[in-house]
C-alpha cells in the first residue's frame, strides 16, 4: 500500500511538472517578438497540450514494462524534438519540455534510458543550432559554450531524477520482502491451524497444496511411503499429467534408499516431462515420504535458491506434525486399553464376585434340594435374589458411569456450543446454535469432522467476511446429518472465485477434503455485501457404525 501511494503521487507529480512547463515555455513563445504570428503560436501551443494529455492518459493505463510503453515514450521524444527544431533548435522556450520523457524513463524503466534520451537531444539540438548558425560564422565550441549553463541544469536534473528512482526501486524491493514475509508468516499461521484440525491422512494433501501456493508453481507433488496402492502413494496438487506421475513414482521407487539417508533438497530431471526439486520428509524416528514440486522453466535460475528454502521448512514442520499426529494416536490406544484394563478391574471386584456368589449359592442350592426344607430354601432363593439385584444395580452403575447421556446431556453439542461462544464473545458477534435430533448416534469420525468444518466456517466468516451474526444449524436425521451456516458479512464473487482456483482458501479445501471422505456433499453460496451460506450433508450409516 506505501509503494502504491508513492507510485500514484510519483504520477501527479509527472504529470504536474509536465503541464507547469508546457504553460511557462508556451508563455514565453507565445510573448515573444521573433517567433511566428500569433494565431499560430496559439495553433502551436493548443496542439502541445491536447499531445501532452493524450500521452498522460496512455501511460496512466499502460503496463509501463512493456515494449509498446517504450515505443510510446519514444514517440514523444520524436515529437519534442520536431517541437524543438521548428521553435528554434537550442534556443527553443520549449528546451525544458525534453524533460517530460526522461521524468517518464527514470520513473519507470532503466537508467540507460534517461541518459540516452538526455544525449540524444543535446546532440540532435546543437547539431541543428549549429547548422542555422554556420551562415552567421558561429562555431560549434561557441555553441557549446554559450549553453553550457543549461546543459548542465540538464545533467544536473537526469542525476537527481535518478536518485529519485534509485530510491523509489530500493523502496519497492524492501516492500516486495516485507510482503513475502508477511506472506510466510499468514501461511505459516494457516498451515498450523488447518493442521491441528486435520485427520493424520489429510496433511499430506495440506502440505501438498500448500507447497503449491507458497512456490507459486505448477504442480507439487506429495510421495508417501506408507501408501499401498500408487493412487495413495503419490498425491498431487496443481496441473495433472499421468505420464509425469507414473515417471515420477517410478523415479521414487527406483531412489528410495538415497531419499532415506538425504537431508538437503535434490533435482530430478524427468526430460520431457520438467524438472522437479525434492526434499524428503524425516522425523527423528522415521521417514514418511518425498514433498516436491515441478520448476518451471522462466525460473529455474532465479527461484531456485528460495524454492529450496520453502521446501525444506515445509518439510520440517510436516515432519513435526506428523509425528505428533502419531503420538497422539499411540497415546490415544493407550488410553483406551488404560479404560479398558480399569473397566475389566471394575467389573472384576464387583459384579464378577456378586455372579460367581450367586452361581455357587445356586449350585450348592440345587445339590441339597431333596433334604433341605422349605423355610431354609426361601432364605437361600431371598439371598440370591437380594445378591442378584445387587449386581444388576452396580452393572447399571457402570454402565451410567461410562456413557455420556448421563443427567440428559451431550458432550459433544456442550463442546459445539462453548466453542461458539467463545467466539461470540472473543469478537463480539451474535452466534446462534440449534442443534436438532440425538447427537449421541452421531459416530465419532462425525463428530470430529463437523465439529472442525463449523469452527472453520465460523472463523472465515469473521476473518474474512466481518460478520456480526453467524448463524449455525445442525440437523440430524435418520441417515444423514445436515449442517447450516450462515452470515451476514461480506460475502464474496463465486464465478470469480470458479475462475481462478488459486483463490479459494486452505480452510475451504480442508472442510471440502473432511466432507468428501465421509461420503459426503458442500455447497458454498455466497452474493458479495449480503453474507455467505456453507450447506454440509454427510450420511450416516447406523449399521455400519453398530457392526
């Protein structure tokens, strides 16, 4: 935004030096007493200014690295020197207007420009001087010598317009790293959120896509060594080529061993089908597969440096997340066998001895059947009975301790429903939640999954869309869960966004990714200034979850 401000200020400046001259000079011809008649000074002087605002408003909308914007500034070079030589050659009032172009140049393109524009029309001016003034016996060193003064104004003011620019560039290049950083902090920021939120399966694909966005390249490319089939194995993002694929894990069978003992990035040259840098995946305990991308041909000299930087910190900390990922499996079984080990304990010193009391009593009971009498045989059946319904209390105790209905709630929509209003307070918004059919047949892979696409759909629609209500509606059914946000921020272009994929966000392709591996349908529909509305469908097979 700085450098864009001063770009815009640089242009007025142009332009308003570009009219000051062409008033003050035009003045000067048109009051002066050896020039033309003054209808046509005046002709002279209505063609300078229409001239003048026809090139300001070609290079306002011109790509000024262009070699059509070149072709035009030389244009106008041509026509100050035809200006020059009929207004008087080096004596024209309208020497000061060759400045215009060389502002224009040092703005916009190389030194050499300016210097070149400022040469050729101090020696095309002269030599025309000295052609009209060879009649009245003048010689070139006289010339030379009576305009020195403004030769060197010329050089002087050349020098200073490229300081200028030379400081403007200096500017736009500390802009462009500022912006780079800022950019790698933003996607560092991303990475790390959708991350935490994404299935261990998922972050190959993450990363993958974000290799893609960060480089700017083509295509990137995710080799995972623990796939089974070559359709898992190999994850793909970007421009697709199945005859650059099945090279590439070919590529990757064949130097397996060599990517297990590397630590820094390599190139692979497929010939026909590019060039591609790669950089292995490794934790501390293992080696989970290659992150790559294809290098285009206009910047394999130029980016290579950073695209191997970008790699390797990618792979690092897709490294990182992986392995905590498998901790945190590993310490989830662990968990659950700790459970288990504590509910087998559980049943053992309680309803396992109430059962093994009541089958001996039972046994013993039917044993002395024939001789016992009757008052005896009620006491004993009281006893089993009483020893029974002990047992019975303490399995349903065990059984209410371990579900989560206990006093008719739901663990998992109190989550939903704190989270959301953590949010509503943290940003100050209206957050509505309704929650519709019983949760607790929801199956954990459900949960999990709605819980990360509503809180990523919340947080883009504060982020980035300035909601002050959000609206959230969860419906289960019988066969499928239906999930509704919605808000009334700012919503955005969709054919803009169906044009250029590029621009939809890692969080978008995260909750897209979750849906689809449950089976599942989104749409996303949003109209710019009135709000945007996600609608989740996944089914839900009962079934399946009871087997």
């Amino acid at each position: 935004m700085l450098v864009k401000a001063i770009s815009v200020k640089e242009d007025r400046a142009i332009y308003f030096y570009r009219y000051c001259t062409l008033l003050f000079t035009s003045l000067v011809y048109l009051l002066g007493d050896k020039d033309p008649p003054f209808l046509l000074k005046l002709g002279i002087i209505l063609t300078l200014f229409i001239l003048a605002k026809v090139f300001s408003v070609i290079y306002r909308g011109m790509n000024k690295s262009s070699c059509l914007f070149k072709v035009i500034l030389g244009m106008e070079m041509v026509c100050i020197l035809l200006l020059l030589l009929i207004t008087g050659g080096i004596s024209s009032p309208f020497l000061l207007c060759i400045m215009n172009p060389i502002f224009v140049a040092g703005s916009y393109l190389q030194a050499v420009y300016c210097w070149l524009i400022l040469l050729g029309t101090i020696v095309i001016v002269t030599s025309f001087s000295y052609i009209i003034a060879a009649t009245n016996t003048e010689s070139l060193r006289t010339i030379f010598l009576d305009n020195s003064y403004f030769y060197l104004l010329l050089l002087h003011m050349t020098f200073f317009i490229q300081v200028l620019s030379d400081g403007k560039n200096k500017l736009e290049r500390a802009n462009t790293r500022t912006n780079e950083m800022l950019w790698h902090i933003k996607s560092l920021y991303q990475i790390v959120e959708v991350a935490a939120q994404s299935e261990s399966g998922n972050l190959r694909k993450i990363f993958t896509e974000f290799a893609l966005k960060l480089t700017e390249q083509k295509m990137a490319f995710f080799w995972d060594i623990n796939g089974n089939e070559d359709v898992e194995r190999l994850i793909v993002q970007g421009a697709r080529n199945s005859g650059a694929e099945a090279s590439l894990c070919f590529a990757m069978e064949s130097r397996l061993k060599e990517f297990r003992s590397q630590d820094s990035p390599s190139l692979i040259n497929l010939y026909i089908h590019g060039e591609f840098l790669i950089m292995p995946v490794k934790s501390t305990t293992r080696f989970w597969g290659v992150l790559g991308i294809r290098i285009e041909a206009f910047s394999q000299e130029e980016g290579r440096y950073w695209f191997e930087q970008e790699l390797y910190f990618l792979s690092e900390l897709c490294a990182i997340i992986l392995e905590r990922h498998q901790l945190e499996r590993i310490e989830n079984q662990l968990i659950i066998i700790e459970e288990q080990n504590r509910i087998a304990a559980e049943m053992h010193d309680s309803v396992s001895q109430h059962m093994f009391g009541i089958v001996y009593a039972i046994h013993s009971l039917i044993r002395q059947w024939p001789s016992i009498p009757e008052k005896q045989m009620k006491e004993q059946l009281q006893l089993i009975l009483e020893s029974s319904n002990t047992a019975s209390q303490e399995l349903r105790s065990s059984i209410y301790s371990l579900s989560s209905r206990k006093n008719g709630s739901s663990f998992w929509v109190t989550t939903v429903t704190s989270h959301l209003d953590s949010l509503s307070k943290l940003h100050a918004l209206e957050i509505s939640v309704d929650v519709t059919g019983d949760d607790h047949r929801l199956p954990v892979n459900h949960q999990k999954a709605l819980f990360r696409i509503i809180s990523e759909a919340t947080g883009n629609a504060i982020r980035h869309g300035c909601s002050s209500f959000i609206e959230v509606k969860l419906i289960l059914k019988t066969g499928e869960a239906k999930l509704v946000v919605q808000d009334n921020g700012n919503g955005f272009d969709m054919n803009e966004l169906l044009t250029d994929p590029r621009l939809t966000g890692l969080g978008v392709s995260n909750m897209k990714f979750l849906v689809q591996s449950l089976g599942g349908t989104i749409e996303i529909s949003s109209i710019q200034g009135e709000g945007t509305q996600i609608l989740v469908v996944i089914p839900i097979d009962y079934n399946e979850k009871k087997n």
